[in-house]
C-alpha cells in the first residue's frame, strides 16, 4: 500500500503540486492558517532526510579519473546558471525582489534527486551522474553564502550567519545523518535491502515536496491572489532559464568523446535540486521565493522528459 502511495506520487508529481498549490492557495485565502508554520520544520525532514540517504558521498572519489564532465557542470552550474538566472530576474521580475531571490536559488542548487534516475532512462553514465551529483552538492554548500550576499544581498537585508544556520539544518545535517543511515541499513541489512528501499525514498520525499507546497501557499495566499500576475510573471523567466541551460549543457556535452557522459552532464546541469532550494527558502526568505520554486517543478518534469525524448531522434 505504501509503495502504492509513493509511487503514484513520484509518477504523478507535477500534477500533485499544481493541485497542492491550487489547494493551498484556496485554502489559506479563505482561513486563518497561522497554525500551519509549526508543520513546517517536520515536514522539512520529511522531504529532505530521505533524499540524503540516496546520495552516496563517497561517490566524489570514485569517478575522478574522467574529471572533464564534472569541471564543465560546475563551470555551467555556478557561473553560467546564476548569472543567467540573475539577469533574467532583472530583465522579468522587476521590484518583485523575492521571486528574484527564489529564482537564484533555484540557480544555485544544482542536480535534483532525479537526476541519476532521468540518466538512466536516458542510457547515460550513471556513475558519472552520481560523481557530479556529489561534487556539484558539496561546492554549493560553500558557494550559496557568497552568491547570496552577491546577488541579493544589495535588495534584501541578509543575515549571513542564518544563511549558514540554514545550509546547516536543510543541507548539511541531513547529508551526514544521510549517509549514516544508507551505511547503517547497508551494514545491518546488506546491499539488496538498501537497493529494496531505494526506490521507496523517492516517493516519501515527493511526499515533503507537496505537503510543503501545500502549506507555503496557504501562509502566502491572500498576497498572491491579489496579484495574480504573479504566475506569468514568474512562468515567463522560468521558462527561458531551463531553456537556454539545457540547449548550452547539450552544445557543450557534444564535444565530450562518451555519449554517456554527455547525457549524465546534461542532467547534472538542467536538472535543480527543486527539493533543497524550497527548504532553504522558507527558512530563510519565504514568501513569493517559495512560490516561483514551487512552479519551476511544473517545469522542469517536462523539460527532463523532452530532453530525453529529444535523445531518441538523433540517435
């Protein structure tokens, strides 16, 4: 029942998020929904614990001897992608600082828990996803900070320190708890129990996602729908940003000599980590940040979906 449950929710996640939006926005218009900002830190672990456990960190040593993918995805990753994401803010968004502030987020947490999976489908080097995944993780551990205070510290007063308390508790903490509990279940229950689980992760993590969509929205409601222009202010940049990454990844994953690799960087480069970019974001910034983080899941699903479908016409 529970596999069920999951995995209907990762199948069907782009759908759940519009109806958790929708849901969230109706619901918190029309009540008083302060209550719900206690649910916001338990929820947070259930979206982001399990996904760490997915990610092996270990996996930064084991493919090192190919480092040309991964130094492009990282030149893509936080050079390319916030400065795009920054001027795209600046040209779409306006005054509207926060969603600003959201949309370089999203820029600047790179390779979703979907993108070794997306690699896989695709017949790409999933070891060589799983390296990128790892070493794009950590860096921006130590980017964030800096991009932050770089790029939105001159239109929104930062507190460096909660910045870091927040990479802390949304990022580092469930990292290391991560990856001692895949090493516990592994160690106890061997490697077919983990493979077992694995997939079921996934599917509890989707869960966070909606419910924290769900309960972002509600607190946000009333300042939302009374500017509903809100949505194609944001779709608009949204949707030039994950455009213009994923033709320039594939350009530059052309000259790399492995098809395989070049599918895995792709990925590693279009794909957000949409998940880590929400909790850190209504931990920090809140408001219309979480909302234009919570419509780049609409599209980004479709644009990992074309891309692969793109793949079987030039074969």
């Amino acid at each position: 029942m529970i596999k069920k449950v999951t995995n209907f929710i990762k199948d069907n996640l782009p759908y759940l998020i519009l109806l958790m939006m929708v849901s969230g926005l109706y619901y918190g218009y029309f009540n008083d929904v302060q209550y719900l900002k206690s649910f916001i830190t338990p929820v947070l672990i259930l979206m982001i614990y399990p996904m760490m456990i997915n990610i092996n960190v270990g996996e930064v040593f084991t493919n090192l001897s190919n480092p040309k993918p991964i130094i492009l995805s990282l030149l893509i990753n936080f050079i390319f992608s916030p400065f795009v994401a920054y001027l795209l803010g600046k040209i779409f968004l306006g005054s509207f600082h926060q969603l600003l502030t959201g949309l370089i987020i999203i820029s600047l947490i790179p390779t979703s828990g979907m993108t070794a999976p997306w690699t896989g489908l695709a017949k790409g080097n999933i070891k060589s996803s799983l390296t990128m995944i790892s070493v794009n993780l950590l860096i921006s551990i130590l980017i964030i900070p800096v991009y932050v205070k770089v790029f939105i510290g001159e239109m929104i007063a930062i507190n460096m320190m909660f910045i870091i308390k927040s990479l802390l508790k949304v990022v580092v903490v469930p990292l290391l708890l991560g990856d001692l509990t895949r090493r516990f279940i592994i160690e106890k229950y061997g490697m077919e129990k983990y493979k077992e689980v694995k997939p079921e992760l996934g599917g509890v993590s989707a869960l966070g996602v909606i419910i924290i969509v769900f309960v972002a929205m509600a607190l946000k409601s009333k300042t939302i729908l009374g500017d509903l222009k809100l949505v194609i202010v944001s779709i608009i940049p949204l949707l030039i940003f994950y455009t213009l990454i994923l033709i320039i990844s594939n350009k530059i994953g052309q000259k790399l000599p492995n098809n395989g690799n070049k599918i895995a960087f792709v990925y590693s480069t279009v794909m957000r980590n949409l998940t880590l970019a929400l909790g850190l974001t209504i931990n920090t910034f809140g408001g219309l940040a979480v909302f234009i983080i919570a419509l780049a899941y609409v599209v980004q699903v479709p644009i990992g979906a074309f891309y692969m479908n793109y793949l079987k016409t030039v074969k």
